[in-house]
C-alpha cells in the first residue's frame, strides 16, 4: 500500500510538471532566462523528442492515474507503455547531460532553464524513481525491444528532415538542431548505432532492475 501511494504521488508530479512544461515552452513562459537553448516558438517546440517523450510519459503517469482512482489493476498494456515512455525520458537526460550540454558553446546548466528544467531533469529523474521503485512488473526479455521504439520512431522523422534540406553534404542546424551530424553527413554511419545502442541500454537497465522475474 505504501508503494502505491508512492507510485501515485509520483506519477502525478511527473504528468503535473510535463503539463507545465508544455505550456511554459508553447506559451513562451520564461522564469529563468530569456535564452533560447533547445527551444523555439508555439508549437514549432513538438519538433523535439525532449517534448514529444515528455508528454508521452506525462499522459501514461495520467492514464496510470486514472485506474488507480477508478480502484481498477494496472494492466500490462499500460505497464509496458510506461516503460517505453521511461526510456524515451532517460534517453533524452543522458544524451543532454553526456552529449548536448557538455558539446555545447552554452554554459552546462544553460540546458536546464525554463521549461528545460521539468524535460531535461525533473521529469525524467522522477519517472525513472517511480518506475523502478514503486511500480514493479515482470515483463518478458523481449519487451526490451519495445524500448526503442519511440526514439526509432522519431529518428525516422528527424533523419528524413535533414536529408531533404542537406546541401553540399552540409546539414544545417535549423534542421540538425540536436547537432548529432555537426560532424557532417557521413558521421550518419556511427551516430545511429550508437544511438540505438544508447536507448537499448537504457531500455534493459530498466527491465533488469524493475521487471525481469527473480
């Protein structure tokens, strides 16, 4: 009983700080800094699997909610897409914390301002807590999988966004905006293994420390 009330004050922070973080960012509400790090105007800002797995994993913690005040179980479909919405939030905090933020020209803690503070931190660290500590379920191995694909779905997305406005081998930050190929184009050949191979480890810590069977 102590791990559900756990679970359910978690799961209402995570969907109450994605929410917010999605009005902030869409709304242009600023309470750190003026500056624009990883973030446009309007509804240009769903162009970001920051804020696309953030609302993903917002609406599973609501959805989760939801049955837990109906006093209905848990079922496995829901388990399993939170699971697939964990690893889409742990995804974006270490590619921001190893990746984005320590490349950058902007000072480390600039990637954790505004909105970015609740998609690139909070949220996810508070997801992750809820997910491994307080909402046990046995999964298959072969659920792992399933770990990979909102990011693959994604790259589908963004790779074909840069290749349609490639000029002379040349990717433009406009498009490139998480500045994986700043390298140029044929870093394309290691930067997607190593992203696959990112998200799949993620993917099985989190079923090797929450639901693989004892």
């Amino acid at each position: 009983m102590k791990h559900q009330k756990l679970a359910i004050l978690f799961n209402a922070l995570v969907f109450i700080l994605a929410l917010i973080g999605v009005v902030f960012m869409v709304c242009g509400i600023r309470f750190m800094t003026q500056q624009l790090i990883l973030e446009t105007s309007g509804w240009e800002n769903f162009k970001y699997f920051t804020v696309d797995s953030n609302i993903f994993v917002g609406m599973t913690s609501l959805i989760f909610l939801i049955y837990v005040f109906f006093k209905k179980e848990i079922p496995q479909w829901l388990h399993i897409l939170k699971f697939m919405a964990c690893v889409g939030v742990l995804l974006t905090f270490f590619v921001t914390a190893f990746f984005l933020a320590p490349t950058s020209k902007f000072p480390f803690f600039a990637f954790y301002q505004n909105s970015n503070l609740f998609f690139h931190f909070m949220v996810p660290v508070l997801s992750a807590i809820s997910f491994i500590f307080f909402e046990k379920r046995t999964m298959p191995y072969k659920m792992t999988f399933l770990g990979l694909v909102p990011m693959g779905i994604y790259a589908i997305f963004y790779m074909t966004s840069i290749f349609t406005h490639m000029e002379n081998h040349i990717v433009s930050p406009h498009y490139d905006f998480y500045g994986f190929l700043r390298a140029g184009a044929s870093s394309i050949y290691y930067v997607v293994p190593i992203v696959f191979l990112a998200t799949y480890g993620i993917s099985y810590f989190l079923w090797f420390v929450s639901c693989r069977k004892k």
